[in-house]
C-alpha cells in the first residue's frame, strides 16, 4: 500500500497547489504529508524541517535531499568552506584572548 493509499485510507484530504504539489491535511488543516521539490515523492510531514514561512511550515525538500545537497556543496565547494571556517575559527579565538587579557586576574 502506498503512502497516497494509506492516508486516503485514514480519511485526509488530498489538495493539490498550484505547481502540481500534492499534500494531505487532517481536520484541523494541518499538512500531514506533502511532496519534496527535489525527488517528487510524497512523505509525511515529519521528514520535514521546520520552517516558519513555509507552506505547512514545512520547508519545500525533505530531509534526505537536504542532507545531499549539503553534501554535495561541501564536496564542491570544499576549500571555500575551509577557509570561513578557519577564519570564523581565529576571529573568535582573537577575542577570547583579548578578553582573557583584561580580565581582573586576583
């Protein structure tokens, strides 16, 4: 049984946005499933991250896609990344030894 099958089966009513987007909402009109942009399947809203204006307050891809095109980015964009990270990484490290500089050391 599909997932469309099985929360039609529990009586949630199927809509559908204007892109072609199928979603699920219970009675109180809250999303309970919705499809991803990027892989197109229908999932529960669980496999969402939240977001506060998105639809649902839902983010338009699901957590697995995410977690991929994060990835690809590092791998594509690997040294860029390092060099924030390290330079984030000094600038913090900079001030905390000044403030340890001026601290009343008693």
């Amino acid at each position: 049984m599909s997932l469309r099958e099985e929360l039609r089966a529990q009586e949630y009513e199927e809509r559908t946005k204007p892109r072609g987007f199928v979603y699920f909402t219970d009675a109180d009109g809250q999303v309970v499933a919705k499809t991803c942009r990027e892989c197109g399947e229908l999932k529960y809203a669980k496999n969402y991250h939240y977001k506060s204006d998105g639809f649902g307050h839902l983010g338009p891809y699901c957590k697995v896609c995410i977690s991929i095109r994060d990835r690809d980015y590092y791998i594509e964009n690997r040294e860029r990344v390092k060099r924030v990270k390290n330079a984030y990484y000094h600038r913090k490290r900079a001030e905390q030894l000044s403030f340890n500089l001026f601290e009343n050391n008693e």
